[in-house]
C-alpha cells in the first residue's frame, strides 16, 4: 500500500516523451565533434546525455572539463527546448496534479533534464501552480540520477523526510536513486517497451501506464 505526503516526479518519459519525435542522434554526432581530439569514451551512436560521463571519465584538466561540460550542457537544453513542440504529454497528468491539490498533497520534479526545460514545459501550460523543479546542473553530473543528491535537495525543500515522499520515474536510473534515497518508488512505463526494460532491472517493481492508473493506485 502506497501512501505519501509528497510525490516527486521525473520529466522526461515519466511526464512528457520530450524527444520522442526529435532526432537527438543530430546532437550526439555535433558533442562526437566536440570531443573526437579528446580521449573520451563517447561516440556518434552514443546517447547524448552519455556525454557528462564520458568527459568526466577523461584524462583531461579540471578547467578544460567544465569547459566541455559547459558547451555540451548548451547543446542538450537547445534540443530539450526544441523538442517541446514536438513531445508527447503522458495521459492524466494534468488531472494527477489536479487531484493532488484537492488531497493537499505537494507534487514536485527532479529530472535530469535542464530545470529551463521544465519551466518552460510548466509556462507552456499556463498552469496556476507553483511545482517545485530540480533539474540538472551541467557543470556537476556526478549529482545527476541515479546519484541521490537532487531527490536529498528536494526532500530539504519540501521540508519532509525520505519516507514521506513517491518517486515517479520510468527508467532504472529513477529506480535506483529511489534506492540509494530510500523511497518508495512507482514505474512509469507508458509504452511496452519501458515496462519491458524497467522490469529486466527490476521484476517486481509496480508500474503504470498514466496518471489515470497512477491515480487509482494511490486514490482509488
């Protein structure tokens, strides 16, 4: 039985399929070009956001690292702001957050896209609520997902402790920060492909397809 004070979410996938119809290999070949003078791990059919690792992994100077960190941070919050237009919304989101304000309960985002990503998301909609976001910070990957560091963050700001929050997220990086953060944690897999993947970590992880089902899981 799920019961929180608090429900933190993840963006991409979990809230919107943001490049579901955007080609980001365009931007994982551009970062290859970035890096290819570089001994680094990353190439053009590496995921983008594999980048962060990849230059943290080098042998290069600590100066010349945030440099690259900095440029490649650039490039994904262009494609992330690009691809709004062309994402896909997960069903009932709206209503979830609807629903949670009637119940008293706050509803917050963590992700390990670009907080300017999700603002804009949240603009976009002309909401009237006031969520909370935590996005990454380019120039620090090693606090991104799976790292605990944003959910402890968030968990500081919603002034609540790690038992009082529901992670929502739908890859195994959200599963094991969920982990390493000790909360409860939901699935969010709205395509068979994401259950399929999420369970191979993780069998016996509950998931939901939307926030209809979400909804009814926790509310009934």
């Amino acid at each position: 039985m799920y019961s929180a004070k608090k429900i933190v979410l993840d963006f991409d996938g979990t809230i919107f399929r943001v490049f579901t119809n955007y080609d980001l290999k365009k931007v994982a070949r551009k970062i290859y070009g970035l890096l290819s003078d570089y001994q680094t791990t990353f190439r053009t059919d590496s995921d983008a956001f594999d980048a962060f690792g990849s230059i943290m992994n080098a042998d290069l100077p600590a100066a010349k690292k945030r440099q690259l960190l900095r440029q490649v941070d650039e490039w994904l919050i262009e494609a992330e702001m690009e691809a709004l237009d062309s994402g896909i919304l997960i069903d009932g989101f709206w209503e979830f957050v609807e629903a949670a304000k009637k119940k008293k309960i706050d509803i917050a985002i963590v992700s390990n896209n670009s907080a300017a990503c999700i603002k804009e998301f949240l603009y976009r909609s002309n909401t009237e609520y006031t969520i909370p976001v935590l996005g990454r910070i380019g120039v620090h990957p090693e606090r991104m997902k799976p790292d605990s560091y944003m959910m402890e963050e968030m968990s500081r700001i919603l002034k609540c402790s790690n038992d009082e929050i529901i992670y929502v997220g739908d890859n195994h990086r959200d599963y094991e920060c969920a982990l390493r953060f000790r909360c409860q944690f939901i699935g969010m897999t709205p395509t068979p492909a994401k259950k399929e993947r999420l369970h191979k970590k993780a069998p016996n992880i509950t998931t939901v397809d939307d926030f209809f089902e979400l909804m009814q899981m926790l509310w009934g």
